[in-house]
C-alpha cells in the first residue's frame, strides 16, 4: 500500500505520495528488465492448450526415461537411473576430474538459468548438477552408439532402445544443449559431428548440414533440421478481388480435377512448397515425409515447441501440419501422394495416415503467410482452369444462335473433349 510524505512549498504543505513498488516496477527503463526481457529460450512445460487435447493425450510424457527435471522423479521412471551412473562412471574413468568438476559446476549454475522461472526451484544445485551430469553423459553415449552402428553397448532390449529415442525428443524431456557442449569438450572431440549425423539420420538425411549456433536443446536441432534455413521475408501487394488468398489449400482429388498435380520437391525442407504453372497444368512441389509409429510425437512435440512463449520460431512446422491436412481429405488423397512418393506411410492404412493429420490440426493457428504466395497461385489456376468451359459454352451462346445451333454444340463438344484430354495428360504424363 501506499503512503505519502510531506513537502513545504512557501507557506503551503503539499502531500507527496511515494510511489509503491508495482508501479515503480512498470516504469523502469529496460536496463534493469532486460534480462527478464531477453530473446533467451527458457526450457518449459508443453502449453496447455495443447495437452489438454483428449486424443493426444500421453505424447508429450516419456515412456521409459527421464531427460531433465520435470519428469526426474516419476516412480515408473527409475529403471534407467542405475543405468544412467554406470555410463557417467565409463565417460569419466581415465580423465583428471578435479578440474572438470569446478568447471562443470559453473555449467550447472547457467544451466539453471535456463528453465522457466519456477519450474526447478525443488531442487537444490548438488542434486539438479549430479542430474545433469548423468542425464548428459546418457544421451552422449546413446547418440554415439546410434550412429556408430553399436547399440547393443547400450543393454537395453530393443524396445527400450526405440521408447529412448521417441523420449529424448519430448519437449519436457529436454537440457540445456551448453550441458553437451561442456561434456564434449571434456571426452569427445569430434562431439558436434556426431549429433549432426545423427540429427541427419532422424530427419532422414545421410547427415546434417546444418550449423550449430548455441541452439537451446536437442528438439530444436530436430526442428531446425526439418524446417531448414529462414526465409527471408516478403512483401505481398494483393488487390480486392484477391480475396481468395486466404482460402485454404483444396484436396488433392479437387486440384487433380484442375489439371493440378503433385510432385516431390528436390528438397527436404518442410518450407519447400512450391507451384510451378505450365503451359496447360499446374505443378505443386511439396517435400518428402515418412509417415509411421513415432510421427506423432515428433510433430506434436515441435509443434508444442514453437508455441512456446518466448520460442523465436514462425510456426513453420504448425503451418506445415495445417497444410498437409487441408490436402488430405481422405484416404485417396495420401493414396495419390504415396503414389508420388511425397508420403512414405509405414503407419497402415491410408485412412490411418488421413486420421492422423486431422487429429494432428486440433487447436493449432498456422502462420498465415507462410504459404501466401503458393496458395494464390494454386487458387488462380483452379478458378481459371474451373471456369474455362462454362465459359465457353457462355460465348458460343450468345455469339450463335437459329441455324448455328447444330455447329455451336459439335465444337463445344469438341472443345470439352480437347479439355479433359488436355487434363488427363496433364495428370498421368
């Protein structure tokens, strides 16, 4: 609450009142509320708007696994501690400790920084430094027998080995990527080009080609992988009668109808949509994505990622669910897709794969102007190549009529079947 003081101006007694904190606080300049304020990603829990959805309920909680302090001291996640000392014992026998200890230590402090206010205040420094030592040392040894061919030096039965994999990748299940940096710098040299190959391998390249810049977490890089570099922005100048920019992509059997087929893109990135308008057809380019058991998780979980506050994403991996799901109407759609090699579905059925995106899209907001330019062009084309012969039969009626009608409806007729010729070429060439 606050009070007030008294000044003497002249013969006047004025009442000064002292400003409380609250108010002081919001008239601060930015110096002091900078770092608060700052571009820094804080590791937090997935938002509840997302986890509250009934049918994705259990994709953002580790199966068998705990990364990090918010799911540290789940009871039916203790199997894999032991574990866990036993790979720290074989990452540090043979070293000189003592220096690494004092520095690790200082790497624990900022490590803290990097959590959500709040998130980590049960545990105190000794017992959240001892969790990042072994969760670290744990997922360094499993990434370099990953990609060396030698997960059997993990003993673990093989189901383990794959709930590891979908664990290591949930948003909740995640440490501060500087831990890594600072246990590579003590054991493993060649440390970043190993994660790469790795990240590379999950997303379904060789390895990866992209560069590591203090990223916050593991998922990040996954999600940098998937998404690749940042476009650079563009200014869109559409008039009134392009209203129609916002209409969502249609299905793939619709543009199909419109002489609109569908072809894999050259590249890998989730951002590689494109329309490329030939002479008669249109072409959409659209990258490659394996469909199976972990996908949705993955995709939940990146999308829970970039709906984090203070995550510097543009919802690329959001708008790209959202798109996928306005093409696949049915069971049909993926089939076309499969048939083009743009889905690879070890998931089952194609309805499965249908179902899955439709479940996938539930309370999510793309980026509106992530594929403006792609849509635009896709709805010109269809409202051209749609309209074509009602247009021409509109011609042909008012420009002939009386002893012309007989002429008027052979070429007409000719002129359709020149038209669904022309798109079936243009479908199955």
């Amino acid at each position: 609450m606050a009070s007030s003081s008294a000044l003497v101006v002249g013969d006047e007694i004025q009442i000064e009142p002292i400003l409380p904190e609250w108010w002081i606080s919001m008239t601060r300049n930015g110096e002091e509320q900078g770092t608060c304020q700052s571009s820094i990603y804080k590791l937090q829990r997935v938002p509840m708007t997302l986890r509250e959805i009934e049918k994705n309920k259990g994709c953002y909680d580790p199966i068998v696994v705990s990364i990090g302090p918010f799911h540290h001291r789940h009871p039916k996640l203790q199997s894999l501690e032991k574990l866990k000392a036993t790979i720290a014992q074989k990452f540090i026998s043979g070293r000189d400790t003592r220096k690494f200890y004092f520095n690790f230590v200082v790497v624990s402090h900022k490590a803290r920084d990097c959590y959500a206010e709040g998130s980590i205040d049960a545990f105190k420094d000794d017992e959240f430094m001892r969790m990042m030592f072994l969760d670290g040392c744990f997922l360094l040894y499993f990434i370099d027998c990953a990609v060396k061919g030698r997960l059997q030096d993990m003993k673990m039965k093989d189901d383990q080995i794959a709930f590891v994999l979908r664990d290591m990748f949930l948003l909740e299940n995640q440490i501060p990527f500087l831990v890594l940096q600072a246990l590579m710098s003590f054991r493993l040299t060649e440390g970043q080009q190993m994660i790469r190959k790795f990240i590379g391998r999950l997303s379904g390249a060789n390895s990866s080609s992209q560069e590591y810049d203090h990223p916050p977490h593991l998922l990040h890089l996954v999600w940098n992988e998937f998404v690749g570099a940042t476009p650079s922005p563009k200014i869109f100048l559409f008039t009134q009668k392009e209203h129609h920019l916002f209409h969502p992509f249609r299905s793939i059997q619709e543009l199909r109808a419109a002489g609109i087929v569908c072809k894999r893109s050259t590249s890998s990135s989730l951002r590689s949509v494109n329309f490329v308008p030939q002479l008669i057809h249109g072409e959409l380019l659209l990258p490659a994505v394996v469909v199976d058991q972990s996908t949705k998780t993955m995709f939940l979980n990146l999308v829970a990622y970039e709906a984090c506050p203070d995550a510097s994403s543009d919802f690329a991996i959001t708008s790209y669910i959202c798109l996928l799901e306005s093409l696949i109407a049915n069971a049909d759609d993926v089939k076309e897709l499969r048939s083009k090699n743009i889905i690879f579905n070890f998931l089952g059925g194609d309805q499965e794969v249908a179902d899955l995106f439709h479940d996938l899209t539930a309370n999510l907001v793309p980026n509106l102007s992530e594929y403006r330019e792609v849509t635009l062009h896709i709805e010109n084309h269809y409202r051209r190549k749609m309209n074509f012969v009602p247009v021409m039969l509109y011609k042909f009626h008012k420009s002939f009529r009386g002893q012309w009608t007989l002429f008027v409806y052979i070429t007409t007729i000719m002129i359709m079947l020149i038209f669904i010729v022309q798109t079936y070429f243009s479908v199955f060439q």
